[in-house]
C-alpha cells in the first residue's frame, strides 16, 4: 500500500517537533485504513503499540458481561488511543471501532518510546493529551454515578459547545443511539430527555442541530439537577 502520512506533522500530538523527529515517526508509523465496523483493537489485546487517527473517527467501548455496551470515548483526527497499555506495558482495557471508514498510524512501542526518551517535546505533547483524556474520564464518571439523565445531557451539551467553540448551536457529531451508550442509557430514554429538555425551551431540536436556548438554565441543570419545571 503507498503511505500518505503528511498527515503527522498536523497531529498536535507532534506538534513543535523537528524536521529530523517528524522524518523518524514517519519512518516507524504503520498506515492502516479500516472499514466502518471494523475492530482495531479488542480488549485484552497486548499492547505493543499505539494509534493515531489520521481521518475518519474511532469509538473506544467497553462490554458488560451482560453484553451491554458503554462508549469510553469518541475520537477523531488527530487524536490517539491506546497509548496508557503501551506504557505501561499491558494489554488494551477496551474495544476501538472505526465509525465511519478511517486511515489510523500505528506506532511500535520499542521505537515510540525511543523517540520520547530522545526529545521531551513529545513526551509533554503526550501528557497533555492524556491529562485531557483524564479529566474527560473524571467528568464522565461524575456524570455516570450521580447525575441523573437529564443533568447529563445537560452536560454534555454544555461540554460540545465548548468543545466546538460555540455559544449557541451545536452539531452532534455521533448518532443519538452512540450519545445515548456513550450517557449511559438507552435511546428511548435519550429521545425522552431530549423532548423534556425542549419542553421546557432550554434547547431546539433540529436533526443533528441543537440550538441552547436558555445556556443558563442547561448550566444550573448540569450542576444541581434543576431544570425550569
């Protein structure tokens, strides 16, 4: 397969590296393209490396033993997943699935960490990525564990418009049947919530457009539990 991977010096994992170090991860990233529905990793699988999304978006999930389904996160380009296992050097703790048709760079664990011990810049990138992904991780379970449903939409509302840089209007970027895995709860459930939420004109719904009518009230929704009933 002929490798395209210009890509890497926008992935701001790389971002402030050398010429010479973009070269050195050119030379040991691995291009895959995966087909929407395919499995790029499954849990318990050793991790004798790591990936970065080049195009395309991943979801990384977990299976209850009852084989229901919780989405860990959401990723798209220029994001990386399973990079913890590999330094730690133990196996994946989920799933990653591509969403839609996807190219993905894997990087060997033996020549990645050689190039972190050869230039800080990366390692820092690499931290700040994975302290991003941890207070996402701590949002999450605060939502999952003492929220109830509508405090959680609420949340993540609030999270993707400023994640998108928005004041206003914001575009669901997964399916309502993801959103709902991904909050913890069922579809049904979320189309409930949504209709309650616009009932009482803190959000319009059109498609995948959602309008925050009342920003103030999602916020006091988000943080105490209270909507405008």
């Amino acid at each position: 397969m002929k490798k395209n991977l210009g890509v890497i010096s926008t992935i701001p994992l790389f971002n402030g590296l050398p010429e010479d170090q973009l070269e050195a991860i050119k030379k040991i990233a691995i291009e895959k393209q995966v087909n929407k529905g395919e499995i790029i990793v499954s849990e318990g699988d050793q991790g004798k490396g790591f990936f970065v999304i080049a195009a395309g978006r991943v979801k990384v999930f977990k299976v209850s033993t009852e084989g229901k389904e919780q989405i860990l996160h959401i990723l798209g380009p220029g994001q990386p997943f399973g990079e913890v296992p590999v330094f730690e050097g133990q196996r994946f703790p989920a799933h990653a699935q591509a969403l839609e048709r996807s190219q993905v760079l894997f990087l060997p664990r033996a020549a990645i960490i050689g190039l972190i011990a050869a230039n800080p810049s990366l390692a820092l990138n690499m931290l700040a990525i994975m302290s991003k992904k941890l207070r996402q991780f701590a949002v999450q379970i605060e939502n999952l564990s003492l929220k109830e449903m509508p405090a959680r939409l609420a949340s993540y509302l609030i999270f993707l418009a400023s994640e998108q840089g928005q004041d206003e209007v914001v575009t669901l970027n997964i399916s309502k049947g993801q959103l709902a895995s991904s909050l913890g709860t069922i579809p049904e459930t979320l189309s409930r919530i949504f209709a309650k939420l616009s009932g009482n004109n803190l959000i319009r719904v059109e498609g995948k457009k959602i309008t925050l009518l009342d920003r103030s009230g999602l916020e006091d929704l988000a943080e105490y539990g209270k909507d405008t009933e």
